[in-house]
C-alpha cells in the first residue's frame, strides 16, 4: 500500500505541474513568423540608423514584439513599416527605409518606388530592405537615383552583427583625424590596411571609399589585451 501511495503522489505532483514546471507550450511565440521577421529587421534598422547619426527616438529602438504587433498586426503593412529621419548634425539631410515585398525585385517596382518618392531634391539616402533578390535591370535603375541607394536583404538584418559579443569595436574618424592619423605615422592612405565597401561592418555604416575605421579589440578584461588598428575603406 506505501507503494501504491507513493506512485499515487507522484502522478499528482506532475498533473499539478509542481515537478514538471510550466509547460513548454507557454515558451511557444503564438504570434507569426512573419511579424517577427520584421520586427526584428526594423528593430536592427533603427539601431543602424542611430549609429550612423540620424534622429531616432529610444521608444523605436526598445519597443517590444508585442507592442510591434499591436501596431502593425501580425501581418504588417509595409507601407507602415517605411521610416524616414533626418541627421542629427544636419536636419536637411534625409534618409528613406523602404521594405520590399517577398517577389523578386524587377525594374518596375523600382521605378515604382521611385515615383512614390517626394521631395527627392531634400532625400540624401534610400535603403531598400528586400526578401528575395533583385534583377540586373532593376540594380541598373537602382543606380539612377540622384541619391545614394543602399539594399540590404531581411535575413541580414535579423541580427545586428555590431553587438556580436566576438566582434571588435569600429569607429569611424572625421577628416580631421584621419589626416591626423597619417601625418602621425608619415604614411599615405594607401599604406592602411584595407576594408571593402562590401564588408558587412562598412555597409552597416554606410561607409565610403577613402573613410578610415579605428577597430579596437579586447582590452575589457585581463585575458584579453587591448589592441587597436585603423582600415581604410576601399
């Protein structure tokens, strides 16, 4: 009979969840995919945009999943999802984040966006966040705009690679420094090391051919010893 009692208490004590713990089902995101692939495009969009300099409030940054959905649902408009700010330093520069469908880019929806544009004479960047890849006549449209335009696809921005806990610091010099830094080492631009415009650090930035990048590594604790070094973006 103990035996019997105790195989008894057992079965109770998990039907209760008192050894079990909560049920799994309760760690299951009940929303969709798809507002969570945006939201966390956007979120890390918000984030590349602040550090690049432009206006953008804490609130969009810190906003949750939930509080994203009980904006945009949980199928999002994109035409809700478009952000468009300014520089800090300088109020007339503005920038336009457009999100893409999940068909193929062709010239016409390029052509499409660009007709939808106002005040294009006032819009410095565009940056196009894409599902799916883009047509060789749609990047040639791409490159008429009187602006510089960026695209990114979604996978890309799900994670913003700056705040990887392995990835060294990068900050980018003024003109002023730059030429500081060169005439302190007697050396030309050209003797820097090197980063491609096509790295993901300098399109995370926005950089420019000709901008140098001070990298720190380490330095925050004992094991690792800080050490610095400067590219220039090629």
């Amino acid at each position: 009979m103990e035996e019997q009692d105790g195989l008894e208490g057992e079965g109770e004590g998990e039907g209760n969840g008192g050894i079990l713990g909560p049920c799994l089902t309760s760690y299951v995101d009940p929303g969709t995919s798809e507002s969570h692939r945006y939201y966390l495009a956007r979120r890390t969009v918000m984030e590349m945009l602040r550090d690049r300099g432009y206006v953008v409030p804490n609130s969009e940054v810190e906003l949750s999943l939930q509080d994203f959905r009980d904006i945009h649902g949980q199928n999002p408009d994109l035409e809700r999802l478009r952000i468009s700010t300014t520089l800090r330093s300088d109020p007339l520069k503005r920038i336009l984040v457009i999100f893409c469908g999940p068909s193929v880019v062709k010239v016409h929806m390029i052509r499409s966006i660009a007709y939808q544009i106002v005040n294009k004479d006032t819009l410095g960047g565009l940056i196009l966040i894409v599902q799916n890849h883009i047509t060789a006549q749609a990047l040639k449209a791409v490159d008429l705009f009187p602006f510089k335009a960026e695209i990114f696809q979604i996978t890309d921005m799900l994670v913003n690679i700056t705040k990887h806990v392995l990835k060294p610091k990068h900050r980018i010099l003024t003109d002023r420094e730059k030429q500081r830094l060169l005439e302190k080492y007697n050396i030309e631009e050209k003797q820097l090391p090197r980063m491609l415009r096509k790295d993901a650090i300098a399109r995370y930035y926005g950089l420019e051919k000709g901008q140098v990048v001070k990298v720190s590594y380490g330095g925050e604790n004992e094991i690792t010893e800080s050490h610095v070094t400067y590219r220039c973006v090629w």
